[in-house]
C-alpha cells in the first residue's frame, strides 16, 4: 500500500522575471501548492505595454497581466476576455489586450500600478502574491562592449552588439530606481528564489539590478536556482552557452549568488521552430558543464523541454518538480 507524504508547510518560493516564460512555472508552481511571490519587470517598452506607460506614465501592465492570469482561478471564458487582442486594423485600439485596459484604468482609479495589482488580484482569486519589481515605470539602459549605450528595452536588440551591463532608472526623473513595497522582505523570507525562465538582460535583470533587489539576493538564506534558457536570443545571448548566461548574472552582482542552474539537455529537433512568430530565438544554448562549476553552481541537467506549436519552452511540471526536490531537500 502506498503511504501518503505529508509536508509540514507549503514552501515560499519567489519568482523573478518577466515575459512568457514565467507564467508556465508559476501556474505549475499553483498547482503544486506552492506560496508563492512573484516579482515582475517593469522595464518593458514595447507594443501594447509601451504605448500605454507612455500614455499615462503607469508601469507597463504586459508582464503583470500574464502573471494575473497564471495565478488566478477564474474560468477559461473570463481568462480568454482579459487576455483578448484587438486586431491591428482597429485603429486606436490596435493591438491592445483587454487585461491591459483594465489595468490601466484601475491603476489610474488607485493611483498606482501597485495597487491595481493587488486589486485585481482579489478579484480574480489569485493564489499568491504579484508584485512590480519597482513601483513606478524604469528605462532600462544597456553598455556595449564597443562602449556606446542603447536605452530602452525595446532598442536594446537592435543592432545585434554585445552587451557588456544594463542598469534601470526611474522613468519618470531618472533617479536610483527602488524596490516596491513587500518585495525585499518576500525575498529575505523565502525558502527558494527562482530566477528565470525569461529573456536575460530584458527580463530577469532589470529586477537584479535595483539595489535593494539585488542586495536581498545575495544576502538570502533562500535557495538561488537559475532556469537557464534553452535557445539564445538575438542581439542579447548570441553564441552564450548555459555558464555565459551566469557569469553575466554574477558579474552583474559582483559576486556569485546563484546556488543551483536548471539546464535543459533535450535537442530541439533541426528546423522546428517557426521562425514567423519566433523570429528572435536563434540557436540551442550550448553546454558548459565546467564553466557552470567554476561559477560554483549545482547543476541539475535533464529533458527540461516542452514543443509547442512551432516554439521551445521549459516544461512547467518536470522543472516544478525539479524545484520541489530542491526546496524539501534543503530548507524544509
């Protein structure tokens, strides 16, 4: 007969990141039991995002929204609502979501992007907490290795040069950008913060590179664990292979502070994404096994992979099952 396992109490795990990545964890995480935190990028520039913090000077809602969403219990019918997309002949509502509106407006009703959130939340019966990385809107500036600048994420990938660093500034007055309210404390309270999977110098490093954020980071009892992308990315991760991609997080913290990295080792077959909607993924990150334990990483390699309608991703449930495994056989 089998015997039942029984936890003492759900582990805290914080989640860091932005884009489509995240929401794939965070709704296995969700089904798993997980507490959960997530810390969500606020640098996003572009399309429906860009157009409305540059219309009514608000964090961009884009990440937030998918966030919402992976989180919330609501039906499929009120999910397929929020997230819908007018088309881009509609004229001034081209291209934009329905969740988007709504944020927007609640956070033009409450005064603030961190409080629509919170708002929303409750009313869509999210299971966890989301939190902006920063409370007002940030510009994220990247540094070339040739030593020219590009500001703005949508820019960043532009000419395809490498980056050396990126940092963020508050939009609105370009002063030192500051963590939102809980987001620090959530981190230092963790039993695991999971970084990733998202876009390395637009996604994950606009949140590590807010003092207090990164500074929380480094200074956690929580278990650091990396899920290290499977395919690069032009104009950002070109030709990095899986111990790239953490020296660049170490470099941009000054120490390391990653304790465990996720590789996936699963082959994409040859040809199969779409290069139409995945037009920015490149090639399969290569492997550094030694590189990764120079950079004194525990490293978890095995089939992390999901393929989908012509794209590459983590599967939620093996890498939610990896970070279980992790978290109960070191904190709790």
């Amino acid at each position: 007969m089998k015997m039942k396992t029984y936890r003492i109490r759900k582990p805290k795990i914080v989640v860091v990141g932005g884009g489509t990545g995240l929401p794939v964890i965070l709704k296995s995480l969700r089904n798993q039991g997980a507490d959960i935190t997530a810390i969500v990028t606020v640098a996003d520039d572009g399309g429906s995002s860009g157009e409305i913090r540059e219309s009514i000077a608000m964090a961009p809602p884009g990440d937030l929204r998918n966030v919402l969403v992976s989180l919330s219990d609501m039906p499929q019918f009120y999910e397929d609502i929020f997230q819908y997309r007018f088309k881009k002949e509609d004229q001034f509502l081209a291209n934009h979501t329905i969740g988007n509106l709504i944020i927007a407006a609640v956070a033009e009703m409450r005064g603030s992007t961190y409080e629509a959130i919170q708002l929303l939340a409750r009313m869509m019966h999210v299971d966890g907490h989301i939190y902006p990385s920063s409370e007002t809107p940030l510009t994220l500036h990247a540094v070339f290795k040739d030593g020219t600048t590009a500001i703005g994420e949508s820019k960043i990938a532009i000419d395809r040069k490498t980056i050396d660093h990126v940092y963020v500034r508050n939009t609105t007055d370009d002063k030192e950008a500051k963590a939102a309210r809980k987001v620090v404390s959530a981190i230092m309270e963790a039993d695991m913060v999971v970084l990733g999977p998202g876009s390395l110098f637009t996604s994950i490093l606009p949140n590590l590179v807010i003092p207090e954020i990164g500074e929380a980071i480094v200074q956690t009892e929580a278990e650091v664990v990396y899920i290290c992308n499977i395919m690069t990315q032009k104009g950002e991760t070109e030709h990095f292979s899986d111990a790239d991609h953490i020296r660049v997080l170490h470099e941009h913290l000054k120490q390391p502070f990653i304790d465990t990295v996720l590789v996936n080792t699963e082959r994409v077959p040859e040809g199969y994404m779409d290069p139409e909607i995945y037009d920015e993924y490149l090639v399969q990150v290569a492997h550094d096994f030694n590189g990764l334990r120079n950079e004194g990483c525990r490293v978890v390699s095995t089939d992390f992979l999901e393929l989908k309608n012509g794209g590459v991703f983590h599967d939620g449930e093996k890498v939610v099952e990896e970070l279980f495994r992790l978290v109960f056989g070191s904190k709790l």
